[in-house]
C-alpha cells in the first residue's frame, strides 16, 4: 500500500520577511525557550522520536551515536528547546548551509503540548535565530535565506503556520509514499494520544 504525499519547500529571504516576531509566549503559558549549546545525541534523539514518532519521522531513526555527535557537532547547527513547566515541550533545529542559507531541519511540539498557542512563538523565535546565527557562529556567513520544508504527513496545520510567519512556497513536489505503522517515541508505543493537561491540577 502506498499513500500520495505533497511536499511544499518555503523560503524567507529577508528578516523583514519575518511576521508575528517572537515578542513572547502566550501569556498563560509558562514557557521558556533555549538553546542546547552541549552537543547530546541522546537528548536530540530524544526530541526527534518525542516530536515525530506520530508523524513518520523515520529517516534519523537508524543512525549510529556517532551519526548524531558528527552532525551535531557541525558548526552553524543549533537546537533550540521550547520547555512547559520545566519539561520538554517541542524543539527547532537550525542547519547552516554555504552561501548563507539556514534550513530549519526539524520543527514541532510533543503531543501533549500541541495546541496551545506554543509552536507558532517556537517557529517565529527560531526563525529569528536563524537570521542571526552568524552573530553566534563567527565562521558561518551571513544568513541570506531561511528555508524548510514540511509535507502532508506532518499534520493539516504545518504549512499554514510556516505561511503565517512569512515562509513562501517556492516549490511543490507529489510523490508516492509506502505506508508505515507510526512507530511512536520508542519500539512498541504505538500512536501517541495527548496527556492530560498537567497545569489543571
């Protein structure tokens, strides 16, 4: 069995392309945003399991340690962790390329912290990082381009929200995707379903 998917690739090509700047998190939300600035492969496999095991996020899920500690350890690659209550909720990884173009690599919130206003400020404060990174990264040039690309797998609202933040669509590819079981955070967890809300307690 295989199943149509739509891939679009956005792109921002000036800062000034950036809409609903990252002014803060939604004010009833205790939310912090940080960097990881300690390469961990352990934390990052982590994040990409949490985040994609109910949306087919399966082509990291064969590296080696060693994979995860070469790429992470790249200049000009950033992980930026958005954290609820102390506890992972979502993270935004940065890629730097040559020529000054910056890839969002992945983007996303755990289950139990979608739709609560958290992934847009997450996106529009990424985003932000992404045009200052060289400020951080003295080797890199200077960032001239942001882009990404998110695909219909990803969920009915990832587009959307790219495009609420500036992204513009510059290219769309249909392919025909084998289907796979979700695999879920780890072996055997099967599709995810949201936590109970912890702050109503």
């Amino acid at each position: 069995m295989s199943h149509s998917v739509t891939t679009w690739y956005l792109e921002q090509t000036s800062p000034a392309d950036l809409l609903f700047a990252a002014a803060g998190p939604p004010a009833e939300q205790d939310v912090r945003i940080v960097r990881s600035e300690v390469p961990s492969p352990e934390f990052s496999r982590f994040l990409y399991t949490a985040v994609g095991g109910d949306i087919l996020w399966t082509d990291r899920l064969d590296w080696p340690y060693a994979r995860w500690a070469e790429h992470l350890g790249r200049p000009g690659v950033e992980t930026w962790v958005a954290y609820g209550r102390g506890t992972p909720a979502g993270f935004i990884e940065l890629d730097a390329h040559p020529e000054g173009a910056v890839e969002i690599a992945y983007f996303g919130l755990l289950p139990a912290f979608r739709g609560r206003r958290i992934g847009g400020w997450l996106l529009a404060y990424g985003t932000e990082r992404a045009w200052d990174l060289a400020e951080r990264w003295p080797e890199r040039e200077r960032t001239t381009r942001v882009w990404v690309h998110t695909c219909s797998d990803d969920g009915p609202h990832a587009k959307a929200n790219y495009e609420r933040r500036g992204f513009r669509v510059y290219e769309t590819t249909v392919t025909q995707e084998a289907e796979a079981p979700m695999p879920g955070p780890w072996p055997g967890a099967g599709p995810l379903t949201p936590f109970p809300d912890s702050a109503a307690r």
